[in-house]
C-alpha cells in the first residue's frame, strides 16, 4: 500500500472542545498515522499519512469536528510522510 500524506490547518472554535483527542480518535480508527496539535494562533494543525480514501474521509470529518466545535475554515495542504506510526497529539507550536 502506498503512503501519502495531508496537512489540515483547522480554523473556528476548536481549542477548549476537544478537537485533538477527536481528531486522534477518528485518524485511529481509519487506519491513519501522523499528529494533530493546537497552534499559538488558535487553530489546530494535523499532519495526517496512509491511503488516500481515508485521508478524504478524515478532511471531510474534519469539516464537522466534535460536538462544541465550530469550524470555520479547513485548508488542505500537501504534506510530506515524516515516517509517523500511530496518531498522537503533540504539543502547543
């Protein structure tokens, strides 16, 4: 199986509303591997790797987000595989 990667920078109301622990749990559960992190700016970042339908899956739930989230803005940018196993939250940038 192939490897591709994708960068979502995550714009609204989702700091404070469980968006990481989210975000890792439904990544998870599609078979992906990378990180998600809050930003100093209010957003969140993720680095998402693995096949391409589930990483379409994961940006169009990221769209919704968990329930308190209000998502403003998705932006979907290339990404580079940084060899990730597993899904993890990572610190504050």
């Amino acid at each position: 199986m192939s490897r591709e990667a994708m960068r979502l920078i995550i714009e609204g109301r989702v700091q404070g509303v469980g968006y990481r622990w989210w975000t890792v749990r439904e990544a998870a559960a599609l078979g992906l591997d990378g990180w998600v992190r809050n930003r100093r700016d209010g957003k969140v970042e993720l680095l998402a790797v693995g096949e391409k339908g589930a990483l379409q899956r994961l940006a169009e739930l990221c769209h919704e987000g968990p329930p308190g989230a209000r998502v403003l803005r998705v932006d979907r940018l290339a990404g580079e595989d940084d060899g990730s196993q597993g899904f993890e939250e990572r610190a504050t940038v």
